[in-house]
C-alpha cells in the first residue's frame, strides 16, 4: 500500500482511536494463531488511503513470517480496517482467490474476520506504478525520455492481465450485465450533471443521454467476456518490494483494489492500464501497446481470430468511453459526498479522452457537440472559481452561487 497519498479519508481520527487498537489486538491474536508465537502489542503505522472507506496500517513483525507463507517483506504487514457496513469484504477475498488462482500477485490474506471488518495482509511495499511512470515519462512535451522502463512496466502489466483473461475456469464473480452498466453512466447524470453542474437536463437532453448509454451497453456486452479487475490503472498496481528491499521492474506487478472484480468485456481493464485517468500517453505508443496486447490475446484465445485489428480497437474506444463517463460521475461523487475533492484534479483528462476518443466516432457525434459545448464547458468554469483542492463543503456553496 502506497504513502504517496497523505489522505486518510473521512473515518480517521488519529492514530489512538479506539478502532484501530481493536484491529490491532485483533491481529495480534490472528498472527499467534498463524504462527504460534505471541507477537506482542502491535502497534501499526497509519499509510495513505484510496477511494473507499478502508485503512490501511503497516505493521513491522518481529517474528519470521516465512514460517506462514510469505516470501517478501518477511518481517512486514497490512492490517486493513474495512468497515462492512461500507465494504464488500467477501468480494475483496473472493477476488484474491480467484486472481491468484491465475497466477496473478494479489496479496496473501493472512486472516480475516467480515463481522469487524479486518483484515491481515501480505505487505507489497510502497513503490506504485505512476511515480515509476512519470519518473520515465520526460517533459511537459511528453517526449518519453525512458521509453525502455515504461515498455517493461507495460508488458509486466499486461502479461498480468492476459493471464487473468487466459483462466477459464468456473468463476463465483458477479456479471458486469446491462444493469449495472447502466447503472454506472448513470452517474454521470446525477453526480456530474445534477450535483457538480446544477444542470436540470430538459427530454430532448435526457433522451439523447438515454440512447448513448443504450449504445454503450451493447457495445460492452458484445464483447468476449471474461475476468476484470475493473480499476487496473497505475494507482492499483505495484512494484513488489523483495526481501533484500530491492524493486526490480521485471517482474509480474503486485495487484491491489481488486474487490470490484466482475466478469465483464475483455477490453476494460487494458482500457484501465493504457488510458489511464492519472497519465497520458502519446497515441503512437498507446497504439503500439494495443497491438502488442490484441496479438498476444489471439495467439492465447482470449480474442478470436475473426476480430480485425480495426474492431478491436472500435471496442477498445467505446469501453474507454463508456469508463470515463462513468468515472466522471464518480469523481464528483467522492468530491462532493466522500469530501475527496483531489480527484476533481484528474477531471480535465477524463474530459478529454471523452471528446478526443468519442469524434473518432460518427455514432458518439450528438452526445460529443453536446458535451463538448455544454457541460465541459461549465465544468472548467466551476474548477477555476473554486480552486482544485478546497473542501467539498465550500465547494458545495460555490456552486450554490453560481447556479442559483
């Protein structure tokens, strides 16, 4: 788990409160159980947080946990506090299952207990993949200046990825199905439209959203259908830190926030991994990327051979705009209802995958002019008067202000 991120996330109150030494002495007995020497007191460091309500506490062991199945940072953990009431956590450790099952680094579950909502986990270290990127990625200009590291780190990634899609054994995941596809863009209405904009959208509005969400529920249910990770971007996936503390990047990535697993259309995650929200990519390396992943995939038969190059990547265009719509409405709603308004800095890159993806496509026009004249419009103007980082309470006056 990263410390890049100081955001400990609305639950926090410090490192005494009296639900984190319950998770403590809680994993004090789980790791006496496991190992069969008492560990003593623990006493955990907060880390950073992510998008949903966990916390994370990293805690230095001084027993030898080799001796219960791990082979990393032997002498380190997790202990994660997931509230159930706000967490999935059967899905967290279905997933886990499931993901390594094909192979893929997701993080040893040592114990868990879903009725507190803890958990104890194999520790990854700190080292994400987006510092690792950026550090590659050169100037302003985007002129890639390790272009070498970032193919490595890219085909790590993907040989992941196409490992997890390769596994065709039965699965417990939930369907991504039209419902809940819809589900998702529908967001977008409400959270981005309605709650950040203020805007009342009229029928001929509501009616053209309707028919392109329509459009891009079919498109993603055409497709080969298999296990998605659903967040697999830079920010989930990890440089596994070795024994020695070394962090070589040849080496198949540590795989976090994966409790979101569906079985859903094979080109969402890699639209996840290559147009990613935090980074942006120069098109021709994009595009080598995908062909590089749409060839590997048809010699593993995840693709069939009847799919061109051509409508493939169509697929990939549409499942990208499809997530990047969804992901507009989730934004706003972790600014505005989770007071996360940090990921209102990432809006302007959603934005423009969304309108620079969506003209390659006649089908997108009317939903593309409407966008691009009307709401992004207002949306950069309600980022510049209320400053990236304000709180979501001031921001919630702001607009307030500005549409009433």
């Amino acid at each position: 788990m990263s410390q890049q991120d100081p955001f400990m996330g609305p639950d926090s109150n410090g490192p005494d409160d009296i639900r984190q030494q319950q998770l403590q002495d809680w994993a004090r007995g789980a790791l006496r159980s496991q190992s069969g020497s008492d560990p003593g007191p623990i006493h955990a460091v907060a880390l950073g947080g992510d998008a949903s309500f966990r916390r994370y506490f990293r805690y230095h062991s001084q027993l030898e946990l080799t001796s219960v199945g791990l082979e990393g940072l032997t002498h380190s953990l997790l202990l994660v506090d997931a509230p159930p009431e706000r967490e999935n956590n059967p899905a967290f450790v279905l997933a886990a299952q499931e993901f390594r099952a094909a192979g893929l680094k997701t993080p040893t579950i040592l114990a868990h207990d879903f009725e507190q909502g803890f958990m104890l986990l194999e520790d990854f270290g700190d080292q994400l993949y987006l510092p690792c990127l950026q550090a590659a990625l050169g100037d302003a200009d985007q002129d890639v200046s390790d272009i070498e590291r970032v193919d490595e780190l890219y085909n790590q990634a993907m040989k992941a990825l196409l490992m997890l899609q390769s596994d065709r054994s039965e699965s417990q995941l939930p369907a991504y199905d039209q419902a809940r596809l819809h589900t998702e863009l529908c967001l977008f209405d409400e959270w981005f439209c309605g709650q950040m904009l203020g805007l009342a959208l009229d029928a001929n509005e509501k009616t053209l959203l309707a028919q392109m969400w329509a459009f891009l529920e079919q498109a993603a249910l055409n497709q080969v259908q298999v296990r998605v990770h659903r967040d697999y971007h830079s920010r989930n996936l990890m440089v596994r830190q070795q024994a020695d503390g070394s962090l070589p990047e040849d080496q198949l990535p540590g795989i976090i926030d994966f409790q979101d697993a569906v079985i859903g259309p094979v080109t969402y995650d890699l639209v996840s991994l290559l147009r990613d929200c935090y980074i942006v990519w120069p098109t021709e390396h994009v595009n080598r990327w995908l062909r590089h992943y749409y060839f590997e995939a048809r010699a593993r038969d995840i693709l069939p051979d009847s799919l061109s190059f051509d409508a493939f990547q169509r697929d990939v265009d549409l499942m990208g705009i499809q997530r990047h719509i969804k992901v507009l409405g989730i934004f706003c709603r972790l600014a505005l209802r989770d007071n996360k308004p940090r990921y209102l800095l990432d809006l302007p890159v959603v934005m423009d995958y969304v309108v620079t993806v969506g003209e390659r496509h006649p089908e997108l026009k009317p939903f593309i002019n409407w966008f691009r004249r009307g709401p992004m419009i207002d949306m950069y103007a309600v980022l510049t008067a209320s400053g990236p980082m304000v709180s979501a309470s001031d921001m919630a006056a702001q607009f307030e202000t500005n549409h009433s």
